[in-house]
C-alpha cells in the first residue's frame, strides 16, 4: 500500500486518539478516593481554569501572529496579463472552455445562471486543484495555472438541486 498524505494524517490520528483514550482511562483509574467537598476544590480549580484559558489565549495570539506572514492573500494579485476565461454552472450542467493553457496564469470567471453552484477543478490524477463558488448575478474571479497536461474534471461542489451528482464536464490542458 502507497503512504499518501491522506495516510500519514490517518495514523497521526490514530496515535493521537489512543493517547487521547490511554488518557482517559488513566484519568479513571486515578479519581479512584475519597470524596472531596466542592467548597474544597472550587478555588484551585478556577485558578487552574485560569491559568488554562490564559495559557491557551496567549498560544492562539502567538500562532496567529506567527502564521500570518504565510496566508496566500498576498500573493492572489493576478498578473495583468492573464487570460480570462468564462465558466458557467447552471442546473445541471458547466459550460468550460474545451481547452486550456498548460502552466499559464489564467483567470477563470466563474457565475451561475440559476442558483449558486460549487466549481471543484481536479487535475488527471483526480487530485483537486481549485474549487470557488458559482453565484448568480455575480462573477468570482479564480486565479490558477494548470500544471499538469492532460484531461481535467470539473464537479460541482454545493447541493443545487435533484441532478446536483449529474453536475461534470472536462476540459483538457495542453
Ligand atoms: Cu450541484
């Protein structure tokens, strides 16, 4: 069996919750004693609440603060010479071009025609490489270039209706 990603996160999984159980169980066994009055416990316990939701805000504001730098907005300007191409959803069916430019940035401007649709783009390996909501009276603007040549599929990606499963159309890349 290949290790995909999508394995390597199962198994981080797995551990994580067999720690999470062992945890637990532990945590059982060790509340086997006497029993403690509540006036007993309360203080220690909200200065533990405390000291917690303290620890946890300041570890939140870091890693916000620390990951900032790598959000993706930054870097969605578009090229002023990127071609637009217009894609359209409608029930129950995408209108794409038949063909598109291989590792070229494009801009793909996506509407619907009656209610709103999710266009999911997957590359010949099935892998998806875009998806942006289709809303009608409105054009989304979905910044990309297809790095692969090949056959690509388009899926719809929001429940739009009784032949939302039907909702694929293809467009290759060359
Ligand atoms: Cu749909």
């Amino acid at each position: 069996m290949r290790l995909t990603p999508e394995l390597t996160i199962f198994g981080i999984f797995l551990m994580l919750s067999a720690v999470a159980i062992c945890t637990l169980v532990a945590i059982a066994f060790a509340a086997h004693g006497p029993v403690v009055a509540q006036t007993a416990v309360q203080s220690p316990g909200y200065r533990l609440r405390r000291v917690w939701f303290r620890g946890l805000a300041i570890i939140a504001v870091v890693g916000f603060l620390l990951s900032l730098p790598a959000f993706p907005y930054h870097t969605r300007s578009q090229p002023a010479s990127s071609q637009h191409h217009p894609v359209t959803a409608l029930q129950f069916a995408f209108v794409v071009p038949p063909v598109l430019p291989l590792d070229t940035p494009i801009v793909l401007d996506v509407t619907a025609t009656d209610v709103n649709h999710g266009v999911g783009i997957y590359d010949p390996d099935g892998r998806i490489v875009a998806q942006v909501q289709a809303m009608p009276g409105y054009t989304n603007s979905l910044p990309l270039a297809l790095k692969k040549p090949g056959q690509y599929t388009v899926l719809c990606m929001e429940y739009c209706g009784i032949a939302h499963h039907l909702m694929r159309a293809t467009f290759e890349v060359r």
